[in-house]
C-alpha cells in the first residue's frame, strides 16, 4: 500500500458509508445455499453482471454491493454485502438452467405483464 492509496474519511463520508451499509441485508453466499448458483465462479459472475446493470443505469454500487470477507468452514471466503435489488439482480443474472433462476425470471415476468 501506498501513501497515495491510503484515504482519510471525513465523519460526513464514514456517517453516509453507514447509511449505506443499513440497506445492504442480504448476502450473496445465500444464492449458494439456496442453490441458485452451482459455485463460487458462477455466483461472481452473476454479481458482476448485476453490477454492471446498476453500472448502465447509474444507480450507486456502494449503495447496493458492498465486497466482504466471511469465515466458512474454517476459510476466510469473499462475499458480498448486498440491497434486495442487488440480490434480485443476482438471481436474474445467474445460470438460467438453474431451476431457483429460471423460476424466478419466469415469476418476474408473470408479475410485470400482470402489472400491466
């Protein structure tokens, strides 16, 4: 690490950081154990594919992704701190020959067309 790395927070950035971190109540691991995602890989991928949706819509990633570092099975894993879009983002943007994900697309436009 560098000095120019190192960053100060202002109590206003640290108060907003905090917020923030208030609506991020799901972790994306949980798509693991729901089985919605078969591995580590494709639930990364699907994260980042739902971050480049929010990316394209200019919606704030620290507001809806927050990268966290868990303890599983005595392993310290990377996970993600996550809004309810965020995790639904994840969902749709996962292996749709998973039957979790294409149940969730399917009642997602089930639910858009009733809508309409």
């Amino acid at each position: 690490m560098t000095i120019e790395q190192t960053r100060t927070y202002t109590p206003l950035e640290n108060f907003l950081d905090s917020l923030a971190d208030q609506e991020l109540t799901c972790y994306a691991s949980d798509l693991l154990q729901q089985r919605g995602c078969g591995s580590m890989d494709e639930l990364s991928q699907a994260v980042r594919r739902a971050t480049e949706v929010c990316t394209s819509m200019h919606l704030p990633l620290n507001e809806n992704f927050k990268p966290v570092y868990r303890s599983q099975a005595g392993e310290v894993v990377q996970d993600w701190r996550l809004s309810p879009m965020a995790y639904m983002l994840t969902v749709l943007n996962a292996d749709s020959k998973n039957d979790l994900v294409a149940r969730t697309q399917l009642e997602m436009v089930r639910r858009f067309l009733n809508n309409q």
